[in-house]
C-alpha cells in the first residue's frame, strides 16, 4: 500500500515536472551516467591502516570522533557498502594512500606499491565500484610545514618517491578496472608565519611536479588541487589557485575545484568556465 501511494505520487510529479518542460525519465537516465567518487575517509575520521605508530592523518574531524567510526578496513568497507545501499547511481570510491592493505607491516610512504592495494581492487570489483586516488602528504614526520615544496632534498625527494608510487598505484588501479583511475594531488605546503620567499617554494614544488609528472601513463589521468590556507598554515599555501592554474593550463593537467577552498565571496561558475577553455577535464570536490 505504502509502495503504491509513492508511486503514485511520483507519477504526478512526474507530471507537473513535465509541464515546465523538465522529462524526469530522461534526466534520470542521464543522471545514471554520472558517478560520484565517494571518499573513503569519513568513515574513520581520516586515520588509515598504516603502522607507523599513532602518526596517521587521524583527526582532521570529518566525524567529530564519533562512537561508530570504523575501526580497521573490513568496518571502512562495511561503512561504503552501507552509503552505496543509500545512494542512488552507479559511482567511485575515492582511496588516500594511507588507506593500503599493510596487514601488520611497516610500510613507509615512500615503500606503498600496488600489491598494498590489490584487495581494495579486488573488492571494488566484487562491488561493481570504480576506485579513484590521492596522494598523502599530511600526518607523517616528514610532512611538517613542506613536502614537495621543500628546500631540503632528502625531505623533498621522500615526498616525491611517495607522489610517484601513488601515480604508478593509481595506473595499476586504471589498468585492472579498465577505466581511467583519476588521482588527485593535494599538499599542505605553507607557513603559518609570513614569507618573504614566495617564488621561491612556488619554483621548487614546479620541479617536484614536473619530476613527478615525467612518466605517462595511459590508466590513470592527473589532477592538481589548490588550497587558499590550510589550518595552522595561514599565512601562505605554496599551492595557491594560481599556481596549480597556471600549471594545470601550461602542462595540461586537470585542475580540481574544491567549493571549499575558496573566498566565500568566489563563484565556482566562474572558475569552470574559465577552465574549460584551458584544461582538457574540470575535477570537481563537492561539499
Ligand atoms: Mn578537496
């Protein structure tokens, strides 16, 4: 009885739809096409499956630390396979690199290879799911106020090892899906006192990337995100909207809009049309 009365009140909705012109069944075969990558990390608070000791990203309060936050991969996937019941549509899950199938090893960021993400591959196409990466920079020793951004080599060039491995997982991923896994790079890189050097970090982290950038892969597709301030790094990002737009138009990357990342008083309408006549794809972060 309950079915019928919903069904019924969609069919006259349906209606009154069509009468501004708007042909529900069409827009919701159009809508089937679009998938969401659905990230991975609200689920356990941003903390991961590494084992380098209470160092992982946890904490950045996506869940406020709530009593149900999932407590190692099986819960994690538990939490996805819950929200894709939910959900409607056919979409991604969106992985962070501190997120591999470690078991009980030691695996360093500058050590993560395909292998650690083979169940992840495994299970996303048991579930009919398309797995989507990013790159962590954050919540580890070496992550401190510069990454890629670094003038010391050592630091920098773990930072690169790391964002290389994650683009060679992402193509593994790409290829074992047969569909492009698109991998997102955002750093934390800034200071949270003023600089008088900005050129100068904006002109190392365009080394790292042109470093990073330097092999071609055929499986997975490139984006690079900005910031306008991370929390504790107020008073400069090195990766500034302008910096990873003029990177993205000069080396063909896609530029990704987070709608969170700007001033309030910016209008992203503008920044996808911009972009468009620029870049070859927008990738979009929606709150
Ligand atoms: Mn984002």
């Amino acid at each position: 009885m309950k079915t019928a009365l919903v069904e019924k009140s969609y069919e006259i909705a349906k209606e009154r739809y069509l009468s501004l012109g708007v042909n529900v069944d069409e827009v919701l075969a159009k809508l089937q096409q679009i998938s969401i990558s659905i990230h991975c990390w609200q689920s356990d608070d941003v903390t991961g499956f590494e084992n380098l000791g209470n160092l992982g990203g946890g904490g950045i309060q996506a869940t406020g630390n709530y009593p149900g936050k999932a407590r190692n991969i099986q819960e994690v996937r538990q939490d996805i396979e819950k929200v894709l019941t939910l959900v409607g549509g056919s979409h991604r899950l969106n992985l962070h690199a501190i997120y591999g199938d470690f078991g009980n090893k030691i695996v360093d960021r500058n050590e993560i290879e395909p292998a650690h993400f083979q169940s992840w591959m495994d299970w996303a196409k048991e579930k009919g799911l398309k797995l989507d990466f990013n790159s962590t920079s954050f919540g580890h020793p070496k992550s401190g106020e510069l990454t890629l951004a670094n003038p010391d080599k050592a630091i920098r060039d773990f930072w690169i090892e790391h964002t290389k491995r994650s683009r060679a997982i992402s193509e593994a991923m790409g290829k074992f899906q047969n569909d492009p896994c698109i991998m997102n790079l955002w750093i934390h890189d800034g200071s949270k006192d003023l600089t008088v050097n900005r050129y100068k970090y904006r002109q190392i982290l365009e080394q790292s990337l042109d470093d990073i950038f330097a092999t071609d892969y055929k499986n997975m597709k490139d984006c690079i995100e900005a910031k306008l301030f991370g929390i504790a790094l107020e008073s400069y990002t090195v990766g500034s909207y302008d910096f990873y737009l003029g990177y993205g138009a000069k080396k063909q990357k896609i530029v990704t809009l987070d709608t969170g990342h700007f001033h309030l008083s910016e209008s992203i309408a503008d920044k996808i049309s911009a972009l468009l006549l620029f870049t070859p794809e927008i990738m979009l972060h929606v709150r």
